[in-house]
C-alpha cells in the first residue's frame, strides 16, 4: 500500500526532519513540491490534501506529489497504475471495483455442504443377513394335517 492511502484521516507518521532540514515534510509531497515548514504550516497544507483526496472504501487516497512521477497524481489502490486526473482515477476505480465483485460469487458459500449428506448409515452395512434364515420348515405342514 502506498503512503498516499491512508486509512480514515489517519496520516503517516511524520517527525522533525534530521536529514536535509530542521522542519517538517509533507507526507505526500516532495519537498521541491510542498516546501518543508513549520508543524503548524503542514497541518494547514494537509488539510487541503483532505479536501483533494479520494475517499474509497474507507481510505482515504491523497494526491501523490512524491517523486514516483512528475506530476500530481493518485495511487490505485489494485494496481500501480498513477492516474493524474482525479476523475479518471474514480473511473479507474470503478472499474476495478466492477471487475472484483464479478469474481467474488464463484467462492463457495460455506453455510450449504455438498459432499457428506449421502453417506450410508453404518449400522446396516454390519447387520448379518443370514440371522433369520433358521426357521424350521416343518411346522406349517404338521398344523395342516389335522384340519382336514
Ligand atoms: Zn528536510
Ligand atoms: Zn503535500
Ligand atoms: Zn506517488
Ligand atoms: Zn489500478
């Protein structure tokens, strides 16, 4: 994830710079962009970088001004693609969007099973057949006999 995309209206942590200055940097600008300046200073700067900004699925994607490209620009959140415009990087988005919900419903709901209903109860698989073959056979003719 790139540190133009933040999530809600959290910000990158920044601190006091220690390297080419003694102010402090805006996350999202170069310093030839957003010159390095007072906390306070920043604080107003990055204000207006909320106002710019995308809000996308909870994030909040500010206008990139780092030295990834020339101009200012926005970071896909799917892809490395940079789109300048602000209208087209919506677009970009949707797009993406679209394309993701398309793949989502081929993943098998959970709550239905499928393969473990068919089973046969195993309790008549171990009964014998042969239990009730040991009848004696001459019982009926004796009975008849006598009637007649
Ligand atoms: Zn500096
Ligand atoms: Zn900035
Ligand atoms: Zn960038
Ligand atoms: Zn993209």
């Amino acid at each position: 994830m790139h540190i133009s995309i933040q999530e809600g209206r959290s910000l990158p942590d920044f601190q006091r710079c220690t390297t080419c200055c003694e102010d402090f940097h805006c996350p999202f600008c170069a310093s030839n962009v957003f010159h390095p300046a007072k906390l306070s200073k920043v604080q107003t700067h990055l204000e207006s970088h909320f106002n710019r900004a995308v809000l996308y699925e909870g994030y909040t994607i500010h206008r990139c001004a780092l030295n990834c490209k020339p101009r200012f620009h926005f970071h896909c959140f799917y892809c490395q693609s940079m789109p300048t415009r602000k209208a087209d990087f919506i677009k970009h988005l949707a797009l993406f969007k679209a394309k993701h919900s398309a793949i989502t419903p081929i993943i098998p709901d959970p709550s239905t099973p499928s393969s473990q209903i068919h089973q046969p109860p195993s309790s008549q698989i171990q009964q014998s057949p042969s239990s009730q073959i040991h009848q004696p056979p001459s019982s009926q003719g004796e009975r008849c006999k006598g009637s007649v």
